[in-house]
C-alpha cells in the first residue's frame, strides 16, 4: 500500500524517473538511499518551501520547522516503511533532535564549547538503537543542513519537472552530485564574474555570476537597493541571514556611493516583477563588496560604522588611550605594541599574541571583553577569580592564544566576532613600574629633497616641497600637515575657526588644509559658541590619534586630532558674514566678487591660485635656467595704437594729451630684438576695453615670447617643450609633436579657426550637390554649402534647440536645415516638404551621397562659404554641448591636453562692413609665407595670401597665438602704405627700429587665465583670477569705475557728458529719440522690402 501511495505521490510531483524508483525500492541498506534520494529531497524542501516562505515574510525559524517536518515525512514514513525499516520510535526520535540542539547550546554557555559538543555526541553515540536513519540525519545537522540553507539558490540544479523531456537517471545524476559535493564541504569553486552594465541584465542570464559597478540607489527595508550607471538600473538583493556582515556594510553605505559588487542573477518573485524597467524581470543576490568610493559630499565629521584601521600599519596611542594611560610608562606600552584589540581575524587562529587594554565591564566570568582605542577582542579567562581586583579604569597586557569561535557563539556586530583569545598570562599594569618591553622605532619624517631633472615634468604640486611653509611665523605647523608621525608632538596652529560642535570640538582651517582640536579637560569652560565662525584662532596643543571610527582617509589629517591646552582667539570675525564659507551652498558670482577677501577662503580658489603660481614659476624656471631666456619688464603706459582694439585712455596733467594702457607689448619686443635682447620673455599684463565674457577680461595675463633668428618650427618645438615641462601631468601624458592642421582645412572640416578634437562630427561638402540648383545660389558669388550627417543613435534633436539654429542663422544671409530622416528610401524621402527649398533631384542626390537612413539627422548651411562654414561650426558645438548636457553622450574629458596647432592663416581678411576693404588677420606686422611672397610683391590675390601666422588650440580653446614679424623696413611700410592703406605716423619708433638693422624674429603669447582655466576645469576664468572684473568691467570690490572729484577733473583738463546742463541735456534726449523713432522707421521699411 505505502509503495502504491509513494508511485503515486512520485508520479504526480515528478521528483524522477520510474528507474529512480526501482533504486529507491531496491536500496540495501539507508546509506545507498541516502546518496540517490535523501540530499535531492532536502535541497527540494530548501529550494521550493524554505525561500518561497522567507520571501512572503514568514520568519526564518517558521519556514526551518516546516521545512524539518516535511523532511522527516518524506524520510521516515514514507521511505522507511517499504524498507522494513520504520518505527514509530525512529520518527519520533528524530523529532527529538529539536530539544536536543537546544539542550546542547545550554550546555554550551553554561560550561564552555567543548562541553556543548561532547554533550551532542554521548547523546549519539548512547542511541544505538536509532536506526542508521536518524544517524545519518543527525550528521546533517551538524554539518550539510546549514551550508544548503546558506548557499546561493543558483547552485542548485533545477530538477527537469517537464513530462515530456524526462531522460532517466542523468536528470538525477547533477543533484546527487552536488548534494554529495555539499556533505563532504567541498563545494567547486565559482565561475569568474562576467562583468556588465547596471542596464542589461535580462531574464535569460539567470544564473550568471557577474560583476557590476555603479552609483548606490536607495535603499527598502534593508534587504533590497538599487545599482545605477548611464545605461540603466538593476535591484540589488542582500540576504541578511546568509551575508550578516555584508548587510552591515551596505546599510552603512550612503546613497550616490560608487560600489563594485560581484553577485549571481536570479529572477524575481512574478508579484513583484516591475514592468517599467528593463531589468525588472531580474534582481542580483550581492555575495561580495569588492570596491567603494564614498560621494564627495560625504563630509568627514558624519559617522563612520565600521574600522578603518583593520588593515592598516598605524598602532599608535588614541586619544581615548592617551586619556586611560596616566603615566610615561602606560603610555609605552600603546605605543610599542604590535597588534591592536581590532586586528585579529580568522587567519590568526593558532597564533601567540599580546595585547594592552582594559575590560569592558568587570563581571564574574570567564568571557570577557577587552578593549582598547581600536576596538575589543573576548578573551576566555580560565582563573576568572582574579579579576575581583580590577576596576573599570585598570590597564591590562594579555599573553594568549588565538582560537576560532564556534558558529553559535559568532558576533557579527564586531570585526573580530569570529575569534577569542584563550589567555595564558594576565598581568595588571602598574603606572610606577617601569616599562621593560620592545621599543619600536618611530617613523621619520621625509627629508625634502631637490626634485631632479628626470623628475622636472612630473605632476605639479601647489606646494613645493621643498619650502618651509612655517618658517619666519609663530606657528609650529600648518593645518594641512599633520600626520600620525606626529602623534605626542606639541603643536602651536593658527588658521580660521570653520566648525565647532558639541562645544567640545573645533574644525582649523587655514589655505594648507583642515585639522580637527579637540579641547583639553583644562579648557572645559571655555565657551566655544561666543566665538564667531571664521574668527581668527591660534592653538596651542598635543598631537593625539583619532578614535578608529572617526578617522577620515580622505583628510590628509583624518588620523589625528590636536588636544588643545590653549585656544588665543586673535581676531574675532563679526557674527554674520555676507558670505558662508561652506561647499554646499556656494553663494552667487556677483557677491562672491564684492567680498573676495572671504570668497578666497574656499579650497578650491586656493587649488587654483597656488596652480597658477606653480605653473608660472615652472615657466621662468624653464625659459631662464634651461633656454637662458631674460625676462624684461616693458611700460604699461604708451601711446595710442589704432587699428587694434578697444584701449584704456589715461589723462594727464598736460590738458588734451593722453595715454593708453598698452593691449600688447608687441612693439616693445620687436624693438628689443634690434636692441640684440634675442631672447626674451614676460608674463606681462595687459589692457583692452571690450565688453567682459566668461572668457575674457578688461585686463589679462600673458606669457609673452619673443627670438631672434628664428623660424615657424623653432617657435613651435619650444612651446610644446615649455608645456611639457610646466603643466601638470594628469591620466594620459603629453605627447609630442602636437598636431597640425591648416586653417583652410580647420574651416573646411570643422567651421572653426580652433575646433574642438575632442568629437568627431566632421563636415562634409555638399557644395557640388547644392550648385545643381540655381535657385539656391542665386546672387551668392562665394557659394558654399556644408553639411554633418548624425546617425540614429545619437539623433535626438530638441525643439528648443532647432530654434536656437534658426535663431543663429539670421543676419548671416544662409539658411539652415535641420532635418530628421523619418523614411525607409530615398524615394520616399524625396517627397516631404523639404524638396519645396531643395528640389527632387538634389534630395536624390544627397540620399546616395551622404548615405542617409532612417532615424538620421542631417544638419545642413548654405550660403556664403566663409559664413555657412561659421553657422555650422557654431551648430556643431552647440549640439554635442546639448547632448551632454541631457546625458545623451559622456561629457568631453577637460583632464585630457588635446592640443592642436592651427598654421597657414591667410594674411588679410575682407572688412564685414566694406568688402573692398583689407584688414590683417592678425595684425600688420606679421610676415607672408616663403611661398606667396611674390603674390604680395605684385598685389594679386591679396585675401589668398597665407602668413607665417599660428595659434595653439587646447580642447577647443586657443590659448595661444603669434607669427613670424617683418623685419625688413621696406616690407613693412609696403604693407602699411600700399595694402592696409592706414596712416604710420604713430608707428615711427617702430620702422626706424627696422631701418636700423633688426634680425629676423618671431614669437608667441599664451593667454595665461585661458590656460589656467583649462587647467584647474572652471567655467570662467574669473575662477583663476584673484580680483578679476564682472560685467561690462565693473570692480564688484572696490565699486570702479567711480565718478572723480570737480578738483581731479579740472587738474586733467576732463569734462564729463554729466556735466552738460540739464535743459541740454533733455533737448538732446529729445532729439536723439526722435532721430531713433525716425531710424527704427526706416530699418522696418528696409526690412519689409527685403521680406
């Protein structure tokens, strides 16, 4: 009957085949069934009642009962009977090992684990009548049963539970083996992660072992987070049982950490499979944390859960230490130790150790807990009565051996919860009685050294090394240098009180760094909350170590705290400042500019300006010492140069004769080389007045260069040899030569005289295409047409964004087309409307010629050439800046040196406001090229003649230009007079110098505030200034420009529009309106003809 009942009961559930059966029914004894049926069974029990159950919410100890009882079912009743082997006894005896698990673990805590196990195995060995059933459970219990309640579900073969695809006993085969492979606790070893995006899991990797990294989510009910990047979103499923201290870490993980995880993909319960993503049908069991990177918002003084310290090399005395060890002597032993109450794991199991502390609470037991500033081991004291003598306040060294906690008895709260120590020797330290043990040595600090040649293009630090930064000043150290090689040291800062919390701690910072004080018990009465943030404070005190869970590795001090014997406040700031010095909630420019002196104070401003110092005494070092250049200081005040820009006026007392601040020392240099100073240089300052952008002010720095005897390549190899030498080295090298690009080829391909290297997006000529079209190029004598093509993944053209194109397109007599591909064939395409502006044929034409396709977007400009290749260049950044901006592509890398030499400027350009008219591309003293200086000669073809022009483009920014000059004083009144036809007489100086005898030369200026901006990635380049201009030139600071005194007014001869009387003044308002109302008349009447 019961073989009948158990067919049946197989054939409904289909645990296997009906060969199965017969080795079921045949079975000799218990062990063989044990080996083909009792391990598939348990693993099915696990697999499809115990997990099932934990995850609709039942508690873990339920879901284990019906587990145990469905088990002892299936073994005892239904498999025992046809053996001939069942007693009622048998199950019940196994239903006996519930309280004998308890029994064990009473015996356990009440007389040690050796007496628990002991317990365990009489009462096994005593039941010599339990059949080899319970015996073999029993062993089960002790050893397989957990490692299948622990180990990943996707170990586990899934049985073939298909009717139609059984395939005898090999369906078996792969669970018996690993059952087996369990028992014996041999487990294979995993397969090697597969690493792969947060967004492209599926269903079908079910299984896979992979390794993911990405940005922490937010966090549910402490078993379940999310793992984000740039392609998508995947849960995260933490098993608290199985992984404690994982579990531990994570939740003490903030959201916006960067986590590498490795972890097995496993399909979610169906209820809670979510349709919105496509991961949703997933979810990734986490088996390990491998990588972390805190967010920087992440401020040091928030709590750290877990030590810092485990596996570091630092074992110095803690401030909670240095507080307990009353003498010399106490302190030696913290600072001589060798292992630390934190350090012990389970690789130490068998080892001899020694550690200093104190008891956590004095009991009358054997087990007991010792700490230190680092955390606490349990240590087994055999002889407890000796410990009556002890107090909470007494030091203790113990001599011991490390052991391995049984399972039961684990602490995962702590990091050494896996072990004890079973001590052999327990001594009470005597603060009297000498120290007597093993002095280590203390670390040195590093000598400076001089950095060597080798060395010299190296990573710039803000600091040189080499200075003494305390020298010459009252303080001992800055708030930036302390390390724990100074721990015990007495320490005199001074910097800015930036945090005060609990009136116990402060936070100094001065422009080296930050440095935590903690008051000493001497200044308890001291009222931290008076003082106002920002105040001045000097401190007098001892270096002390942190406790272990509040070190900061990401302070350069994060290891030690100064307590402080004396606080001095030396300048007391007024209570509310106009400006917070905190990261978080940056004020906005315009009043971070009127109190720079505050503005200053910000880490970042003190990166940058001490970068622009370094970088500028990298270039004097390079230019003097190792090229024997000499630096000249050239006037700030000259005469007016026209032609050039916008320039300063400067009155004096000799009424209606003026200066102007100089735009350039370009004459001054050239006058230097006839004056044989054939290699200068200066960083000098200089003045325009035009209108202020983010990348330009009223007055800026230049590195100015000038050599005689010179050519174009000579210039270029000592520039790119200057920057290597200077600028810090970031993640790829600079890489020499730079690369070249002419400028009809920088138009051409990219629409720009400094095109950005950084992504492609390249132009393509589609003039011969458009020219079939007279329509299109009617009254156009240069025509031009240039177009992008941006294939259909990055295709995403925004409303807002074609109308910025179109905005950008007027007044430049082209037109733009931005168009998106929505057809299959060109014949279809040809169709839309847009064959009203082009035509059929030209449409056929650019289908075949760009090879366009569906979900492409053409981005087209015809017109002019010179202005269809500026829109399009403007349209190309603006798109790729739109794109990153919507997360649609990664963001250009600023960290990279994309350089790019741009040669071959043609020597003059047609005036925008009269075409005849020639002007220079750079200005009237830069030579032609070799090549066509006889075209200069003869007057042919003037705005096709190239110049021995060149800038430096970097990342999409020049940062540099210069040229080869004229030296022949014939050629360059030739120039002047016949070409330009401007008047010289302001140039005398300048032509007698080259009439005189000058060398051939050449030079360059770098813009110094550009190149620094790159450098230290700001937005503005007032960011690497430190007073600079804001809109339209105004000094936020100081309020300049000002109006001046009736008295200064007169000294200088100045009549300013301000002091026309006011009746004049409203006529001439009058008129002035009335001719604008008559001009604005006219311009809509022009307008209208033309529309």
């Amino acid at each position: 009957m019961f073989h009948s009942f158990y067919n049946l009961m197989g054939e409904l559930l289909y645990f296997a085949d009906r060969n199965f059966y017969c080795d079921w029914w045949n079975a000799n004894n218990i062990d063989t069934f044990w080996r083909t049926w009792n391990m598939p069974v348990h693993r099915w029990c696990v697999r499809h009642v115990y997990i099932p159950m934990v995850e609709m919410g039942y508690k873990s100890q339920t879901a284990s009962m019906i587990v145990f009882f469905i088990s002892a079912f299936f073994h005892e009743y239904l498999v025992s009977v046809p053996l001939k082997t069942f007693k009622i006894w048998a199950f019940l005896g196994m239903m006996g090992q519930i309280p004998l698990s308890s029994i064990s673990k009473f015996m356990e805590k009440k007389f040690g684990p050796r007496w628990g196990k002991k317990f365990s195995w009489i009462i096994f060995l005593a039941s010599h009548r339990i059949p080899q059933t319970l015996r073999v459970l029993l062993s089960r219990e002790l050893t397989g049963y957990q490692i299948l309640r622990k180990q990943s579900i996707t170990n586990i073969p899934r049985m073939n539970w298909n009717r139609g695809n059984r395939s005898g006993p090999a369906n078996v085969t792969p669970l018996m083996d690993v059952g087996l492979a369990n028992l014996m606790m041999q487990q294979p070893p995993p397969p090697p992660p597969v690493m792969v995006n947060c967004g492209e899991l599926r269903a079908e990797h079910q299984g896979q072992y992979v390794e993911m990294t990405g940005r922490l989510g937010k966090k549910r009910i402490s078993r379940f987070a999310e793992i984000r990047d740039r392609h998508g979103i995947t849960q995260l499923l933490i098993n608290e049982e199985m992984t404690p201290r994982l579990a531990r870490k994570f939740s003490n993980l903030p959201e916006s950490s960067v986590i590498t995880i490795l972890g097995k993909v496993m399909l979610r319960p169906t209820s809670y499979r979510n349709e919105s993503l496509q991961t949703g049908e997933i979810e990734v069991e986490v088996e390990e944390l491998t990588g972390t990177i805190m967010p920087a918002n992440h401020s040091y003084n928030q709590k750290r859960s877990y030590s810092t310290m485990a596996n570091t090399k630092f074992k110095g005395i803690t401030s909670t230490e240095f507080k307990r060890a009353v003498s010399d002597n106490l302190i030696k032993y913290f600072d001589n130790r060798e292992l630390t109450c934190n350090d012990l794991r389970v690789d130490d199991v068998g080892k001899n150790v020694q550690l200093v502390g104190w008891l956590h609470s004095v009991a009358n037991s054997k087990f007991q807990q010792l700490k230190d500033g680092y955390g606490q081991t349990q240590i087994i004291v055999e002889n407890h009565r000796s410990l009556d003598k002890l107090d909470e306040k007494s030091l203790l060294l113990v001599k011991g051996r490390v052991v391995a906690r049984p399972k039961s008895n684990r602490n995962v709260s702590i990091e050494t919860g896996d072990i004890e120590v079973v001590v052999d020797d327990l001594k009470i330290l005597d603060p009297e009685e000498p120290y007597e043990g093993p002095v280590k040595e203390k670390p040195q600090k590093p000598t400076p050294t001089e950095e060597s040649p080798k060395e010299s293009s190296r990573a710039i630090s803000p600091i040189p090394k080499t200075a003494d930064l305390n020298i010459y000043t009252t303080r001992t150290h800055t708030c930036g240098e302390l390390t724990s090689t100074n721990v015990n040291e007495e320490v005199v800062l001074c910097g800015w009180l930036e945090f005060q919390r609990m009136n116990k701690f402060i936070v100094l910072r001065d422009g080296y760094g930050h440095t935590q004080v903690i008051l000493s018990p001497e200044l308890k009465e001291m009222k931290l909350d008076d003082i106002p943030f920002e105040s001045i404070l000097r401190v007098e005190g001892t270096v002390i170590p942190r406790p272990t869970h509040m070190r900061n590795p990401d302070m350069k001090t994060g290891e030690i705290e100064v307590s402080a014997k004396k606080i001095e406040v030396l300048n007391e700031a007024m209570p509310n400042l106009p400006i917070e010095v905190r990261e978080h909630n940056r004020s906005r420019e315009a009043l971070r500019m009127e109190h720079r002196y505050i503005d200053l104070r910000f880490a970042d401003m003190q990166k940058n300006l001490r970068m622009r110092s370094a970088v500028l005494m990298k270039m004097r070092e390079f230019l003097v010492n190792q090229v024997g250049f000499v630096e000249v200081e050239t006037p700030t005040l000259f005469r007016r140069t026209p032609g050039g820009a916008q320039e300063f006026v400067v009155p004096t007392r000799n009424h209606g004769h003026f200066y102007s601040l100089v735009q350039s020392p370009q004459q001054f240099k050239q006058m230097l080389m006839a004056g044989a100073i054939d290699r200068y240089f200066q960083i000098a300052r200089c003045y325009r007045d035009e209108a202020t952008r983010p990348d330009r002010q009223p007055e800026f720095t230049q590195l100015d260069i000038e050599m005689s005897f010179t050519d174009r390549e000579s210039i270029i190899q000592l520039i790119e040899d200057l920057l290597v030498h200077c600028l810090p080295q970031n993640e790829e090298p600079i890489t020499k030569p730079f690369p070249r690009i002419t400028y009809a080829e920088a138009m051409e391909k990219y629409g720009s005289d400094k095109p950005d290297m950084r992504f492609d997006m390249m132009f393509k000529n589609v003039t011969d295409i458009l020219a079939t079209n007279a329509q299109l190029k009617k009254d156009i004598s240069n025509f031009g047409a240039y177009s992008i093509l941006v294939k259909k993944q990055n295709a995403h053209l925004s409303a807002a964004l074609k109308k910025q194109f179109e905005t950008l397109a007027v007044g430049t007599g082209c037109k733009m087309v931005a168009h998106k591909i929505n057809r299959q064939s060109g014949a279809e395409w040809t169709k839309e409307a847009l064959n009203k502006l082009l035509s059929h044929e030209v449409m056929k034409s650019l289908w075949t010629s760009l090879q366009l396709e569906k979900g492409d977007l053409l981005l087209m400009a015809f017109g002019s050439k010179e202005a269809a290749q500026n829109l399009l260049g403007k349209v190309r950044l603006l798109y790729v800046e739109d794109l990153e901006k919507r997360d649609l592509i990664p963001k250009r890398k600023n960290n990279k040196y994309n350089f790019l030499w741009v040669v071959d400027f043609p020597m003059f350009t047609r005036s925008e406001s009269d075409p005849d008219v020639l002007e220079s591309t750079h200005h009237p003293f830069t030579a032609p090229h070799e090549e066509d200086r006889e075209l200069l000669k003869e007057k042919e073809n003037l705005d096709q003649i190239r110049s021995q022009a060149y800038d430096l483009v970097l990342n999409g920014q020049e940062i540099g230009g210069g040229s080869i000059r004229i030296h022949d004083h014939e050629e360059q009144l030739f120039v002047l007079e016949d070409i330009l036809k401007i008047p010289h007489e302001h140039l005398q100086h300048l032509l007698s110098a080259l009439n005189s005898g000058c060398p051939p030369h050449g030079g360059i200026a770098l813009g110094i505030d550009r190149l620094m901006s790159i450098l230290c990635n700001t937005k503005s380049i007032r960011d690497v200034i430190a007073f600079p201009k804001g809109l339209n030139g105004k000094d936020h600071l100081s309020k300049a420009p000002v109006p001046i005194s009736e008295e200064e007014k007169e000294l200088y001869g100045l009549v300013a529009m301000s002091d026309v009387p006011i009746e004049k003044e409203e006529e001439a308002e009058e008129d002035e309106g009335s001719g604008a109302e008559e001009m604005d008349t006219a311009e809509v009447e022009t307008k209208t003809e033309k529309v």
